[in-house]
C-alpha cells in the first residue's frame, strides 16, 4: 500500500539509501579506521625488530627499548619538549579561559573584534606566524631558547583553547552564578564555587589539546629554538641524516602506550561516574 504511494524517484532513493550506501558506509569507516591505525601497528611491530633498519625484519629483541633510554639527546629532547608543552599549554589554557569568559559574559568595546582576531593564528600560515615572531625576537634583542618556544607555542595553542572554552561558557546557566550570589557569594567566590567546577572539563581538554599541539610542533621549534633547547620533533629530523633506526620506533611505541594509558584513565573515570549516577 505505501510502495505504490511512492513514486519512482523516492523508490530509487530509499533503494540507494538501504542498499548501496547502507553497506558502502561500514566499508568505508573500517577502511579509515585501517589507514589511521595500521601505521601505529606496524611501527610498534617494527620496534621490537632485531635489525638496524625500519623495514627489513631479522627477529625479535628488546635493545631497541634501552637504547631509548640511554640515548642522552633523545632524554634531552624530550625533557625539552615535555617542559615547554606543560608550560606553554598552562598559559596558553590560562588566557584562553579568561578570554573565553571575558568574550561571552562581558560587553566591551572591540569584543567582536578580540574575537576574530583570535582566530588569525589558526588562518594564517604557521612558517609565517613563525618568520614574523623570530624577526620580533631578534629585532628585540631576545636570546633564542625556552622562553621564544614558549611564547611561539603559546601564540598558536591560544585560539583553540579560546575556543574549546567559549562553547562550553556560552552554554552555561547563568541563573546558577545568579543563586550563588543571592546566596552571599560575591563574583569571585561564585567563579571558584560554581563557575570554574562547571567549567573544568573543557578546561582539561584545552590544556590536553595546547600540550599535544606543543609537543609536536615542528614549524615553530624550527625557527624558534636555541642552542641546547632542541625539542624532539626537530632532533628526529636531524638524526634522518644518519638514518632513523627501530630506536625510534621503540620512543615512538612508548608515546603510544602512554597515550592509551591517558584515554584509559579518562575512560574509566567517565564510566565510574556514569555508574555512580
């Protein structure tokens, strides 16, 4: 009775859509999900791998893992690179929320302005952002090290961190801070008790987000860095000239289980909260 209601071209689309696209879409999810993930397995694969190259296997070992260990310029590097994204994404998530909650919960002159500004960074190319700060930095007499890394990584993780906070603040219940303060709080009392709570999640994922931005920054380490301020992205390009070894497998190995460790324990505190409910 409902088919022959139905003309010929609604026949071909619900056709197309139950028939064709119904099986193309789990194809081309599992499809994606290879190409993102088969590289992680095979570098993984690759770091147990007795040989000294990346793409030839001779058998299973371990060694791979202490040299790791007890490479000084790999420890040097990451130390570097692990110091500035934890700074660099505590200023950066630090002014990204202030600015979040000056841009909806004040009116000022030049608000919309500040707003669109910020998303210059994320518009503009990063080698220029890049050029354009080391000629500030010389121009002003600034030794190239930490502190140049830190506000080039701060300048580029800013507007993401913005952002991230600002769609949670403009959702958020006004009425709640309102309670608060017919309660006696005054503003800054109902910012620490009832606004910066409810904010903390998208607090977090800002600052997890300026940290991975950070850490893997090449364009900006390269124009920015100094001398014994080498992050690990550019001490990884430097060692292509000698030939990357399964040693950088096995580092790369060990960022993944740490990531994994991380989403686990972010996982199983969602979950216990959900339970709690």
């Amino acid at each position: 009775m409902t088919d022959a209601i139905l003309t010929p071209k609604q026949r071909t689309r619900i056709w197309v859509e139950h028939n064709l696209l119904g099986r193309i879409s789990p194809a081309v999810t599992l499809l994606a999900y290879l190409f993102l993930f088969v590289p992680i397995v095979v570098l993984v694969i690759y770091s147990f791998n007795a040989s000294r190259s990346t793409v030839v296997w001779s058998g299973f070992t371990l060694d791979w893992y202490g040299e790791v260990f007890q490479d000084r310029g790999l420890r040097q590097a990451l130390q570097v690179s692990l110091v500035i994204a934890f700074v660099s994404a505590l200023v950066s998530t630090a002014i990204g929320a202030l600015t979040a909650l000056a841009i909806v919960r004040r009116r000022f002159p030049g608000r919309d302005a500040l707003a669109t500004l910020l998303l210059a960074p994320m518009v503009l190319p990063e080698i220029v952002l890049a050029v354009a700060l080391l000629v500030f930095m010389v121009a002003m007499n600034v030794t190239l090290g930490y502190f140049t890394m830190i506000v080039s990584h701060v300048l580029i993780s800013v507007p993401f961190a913005t952002l991230i906070v600002r769609a949670a603040a403009a959702s958020l219940d006004k009425r709640l801070e309102e309670a608060a303060a017919d309660l006696g709080a005054d503003e800054w009392q109902a910012f620490w008790r009832v606004t910066f709570p409810l904010l903390l999640p998208p607090i977090v994922t800002a600052f997890l987000l300026a940290a991975t931005l950070s850490f893997d920054n090449f364009v900006m380490s390269t124009f920015t860095s100094g001398v014994g301020t080498t992050p690990l992205p550019l001490r990884i390009y430097s060692m292509l000239k000698l030939g990357i070894t399964p040693e950088i497998n096995a580092l790369g190995a060990l960022m993944v289980l740490l990531n994994v460790f991380v989403v686990v324990i972010v996982m199983g505190r969602h979950l216990s909260l959900i339970v709690k409910k």
